[in-house]
C-alpha cells in the first residue's frame, strides 16, 4: 500500500476553524457528520459508536456501515490483536522485549520505511515489530507478525468475533503479488518485488475476493468495541499493551484526532492509478465517554496519486472528529 502520496497530502492541509460549528444537540451533530462524506467521491461506508452510560443516551451515526471496502493497513489492527492474544500474560511486555524474531529476506516487502528492506536484516524484538507496525504501518513488520501469529489464527479470530465482512491476505507481500498478477503470487518472492518494473500493471483490483485487505465499518467497530475493552485478553498487562500501541496509529498525528481526548487507531490508504483508498478506524475516550469510529472510502481517479481528493478526506474526518467529541461532551 503506497502511502507517500497520502501522507504528502495529510501533511498539506489548510487549517479548519471548528468553534463557530459547535452544537450541544447529538442528533444534529450526526447529521452533520454525515453532511461532511457527501461531497467526497466514491463509495464510503461510516460508523461512529458512543454507547449510552449512566448518564447519557447512545450516540450512533451510521451510513453503508455494512458495505465491504478496501482499508488497506487498518487490518493490521486484527494482527496486532492475535498476536497479543497468543501472548497473552502478567509478563507480556517481557516477552515481546527479549523474544527476538528474524528480519529477512523472507518477510521483506514493499513500502516499509522503517525495516528499509533489503538494508537491514537481522534479529529485532517482537515489541519493535508490533510497533513499527502500527506506528509507521511498516509491511515488512506487518510480514514478521503475521508469520509470527499465523494467517489463519487471525482469520480465526475475526469469524470468532462474528466479522462477515473483514478479509486479510497471507501476507502483504502475497497481497502485492496478486494484485500484479504474479502466477505464484502465494510465494511471491522478495525477487520478484525487485524484478517488478516501475510502471507494472494493476491485474486485479484491491478489493478482490482472493488476496485482499477488506472490511466495513460495521466490522471495525465491533471489533474496536470489544478490543479496546479487554474482552479478547485475560490480563490486564495484555490490554494496557494493545492500547499504548495503538495509541502510536500513525492516523492520530496524520488526521490528527483533536486535543482532549485519549485516541486508538490504524488507518489504512492505497494509491495506485484507478485505485484508490483512504481508512481510519479506532476508538476514543473523552468526557468519561466511549466511542468507536470506522470512516472508509473507496474512489476511482485515473492517476497514481490524488491530493485533492485525500485532503478533502482529510479535512471531512477532522472536522467528523471535533463534532464526535463535541458529542461526547454534550
């Protein structure tokens, strides 16, 4: 998943003004939130979450919530999750610190700044893996925790948790090679990367039903809800670990989500010519309150990059945010 162009793009974005926007009335702000999307192209699917406490009713804002869509690397949220699951103890942080696992040749893959494949090979601990995963959405990371987890174990995990909608492919690496059209492309090797020309083709689309990185709002938010409150893991250490992680979702500073509020995500984009997508799922905490939020969109734009179109994105989601916590402290 190229991400270059899509951070340019966050990284480029006008200040907004939200204090003259402010509302005190939940059912207007979802509406306005709503109101933000339309101008965006594309198919896009929404889902912001804030379960009703003691003292104030839910909040739900919603639209094609169930729709199946290409989010790219906020499935690396599912990973991260198995894997501490796997793990799960009073002593994690220990283990993911001294267990060192390999970073090679056979995990490298494309857009992954931070392992800078085929510069760096070695050991590296689990707990750097798990990080560079989710805070620079690294892939090659993203490749070692999946050999690590076990593919299928993280499939496991998203039926067991009654996701209808949500697709992860063997590796990143094996995403890539289909997507281009390698006939082994489930052995795609980091040879093959290398011998890939600059302008190769697109083969098959990115949201496929055979190597792909899919889900929907709905799905994200179910697992966020139920993630983020423990209910996978048996110890508390394990859930302090999955947040302080997500905690460093690259989304967060790249949105950003607003000041006042504890944030959780991954996101996710893609650029390729006819293709592209832009994902944020997570959850936040503010004013005592909980909610849990998916925004994904899907569009077609015949170049390999579209700026316009990502900064719209961009400045729809922070103005959703503002307006979430306006919510939450209402």
């Amino acid at each position: 998943m190229s991400v270059a162009a899509t951070t340019a793009a966050l990284a480029a974005r006008p200040p907004i003004a939200f204090g003259a926007q402010s509302s005190s009335e939940p059912a207007d702000i979802g509406a306005r939130i709503l109101a933000l999307f339309d101008p965006l192209p594309g198919d896009k699917s929404i889902k912001i979450w804030g379960p009703a406490t003691d003292t104030a009713s839910a909040f739900l804002v919603e639209r094609n919530a169930s729709a199946r869509l290409f989010v790219g690397s906020a499935i690396k949220a599912f990973v991260l999750a198995e894997r501490l699951r796997q793990l799960d103890s009073p002593t994690i942080v220990q283990t993911l610190q001294t267990q060192q696992i390999a970073l090679d040749a056979g995990v490298w893959s494309p857009d992954s700044q931070t392992f800078n494949p085929p510069h760096l090979s070695g050991l590296v601990s689990e707990r750097t893996a798990l990080e560079a995963m989710i805070m620079h959405s690294d892939n090659t990371a993203t490749d070692m925790e999946l050999r690590q987890a076990g593919p299928d174990k993280v499939r496991s995990l998203i039926t067991s948790m009654g996701l209808t909608s949500t697709s992860i492919p063997d590796s990143t690496r094996v995403f890539f090679g289909y997507l281009f059209g390698a006939p082994n492309y489930k052995e795609y090797s980091w040879s093959d990367v290398t011998a890939l020309p600059d302008e190769a083709p697109v083969v098959h689309p990115p949201l496929n039903d055979t190597a792909t990185l899919a889900s929907s709002a709905d799905d994200l938010v179910t697992f966020y809800s139920q993630a983020l409150q423990g209910k996978l893991f048996t110890h508390a250490e394990t859930l302090r670990e999955f947040r302080r992680i997500l905690m460093m979702g690259d989304a967060i500073f790249l949105i950003p989500l607003p000041l006042g509020v504890n944030a959780f995500a991954k996101g996710g984009s893609i650029d390729l010519p006819g293709h592209h997508a832009l994902c944020i799922a997570g959850g936040m905490y503010c004013a005592h309150r909980w909610a849990y939020y998916s925004m994904i969109v899907n569009w077609s734009a015949p170049a390999q990059t579209d700026p316009a179109t990502v900064s719209a994105c961009a400045a729809a989601l922070r103005q959703a945010f503002e307006l979430v916590k306006d919510a939450l402290s209402t």
